[in-house]
C-alpha cells in the first residue's frame, strides 16, 4: 500500500513540521539550497552537494526493514 500526504504547514510559530526527525537534517539543507538561488548564488553548488547527500542518508533510511507479502486468494472467482 502507497500513501502520499501532503504535509502541514508552519504558518504559526506553535505549529511544527510534519516531518519525520531523519529528514530535519535533509530540509535545513535544502532551505539553505534554494535561498542561496537568490541570495549567495557563489554558494549554490556547494549547498546542493550537501542537500543531495542529506537526503540519500535520510531517503537510505527511510526503507522497509520487514518482509511482508498480502496476495490473495481469487481461486473461489471463476469467470463462467
């Protein structure tokens, strides 16, 4: 089973990011990426080869650790 869920916003200061804490490290960096776009674009190279290093650790963790199969049964469903 795939879920995709958008996640909340931050818009008040009591709110917290709905973010698993192994990707914290991941949205700092890639914050700091996309603002040095337009703020210190001599940065730009460095930040994204930290973002993408980020983001593999966390996406690296971020898999199954269990062997878990569901087929079903549909020998009862003959089409006539």
């Amino acid at each position: 089973m795939n879920v995709l869920t958008r996640m909340d916003d931050a818009d008040v200061g009591v709110n917290t990011l709905d973010v698993p804490f192994r990707f914290y490290p991941c949205l700092a960096a890639g914050l700091a990426y996309y603002l040095s776009l337009k703020k210190a674009p001599e940065k730009t190279g460095m930040l994204k080869q930290l973002y993408e290093e980020e983001f593999d650790r966390a996406k690296a963790q971020d898999e199954d650790r269990t062997s878990f199969r569901v087929a079903p049964q549909l020998g009862g469903y003959n089409t006539p």
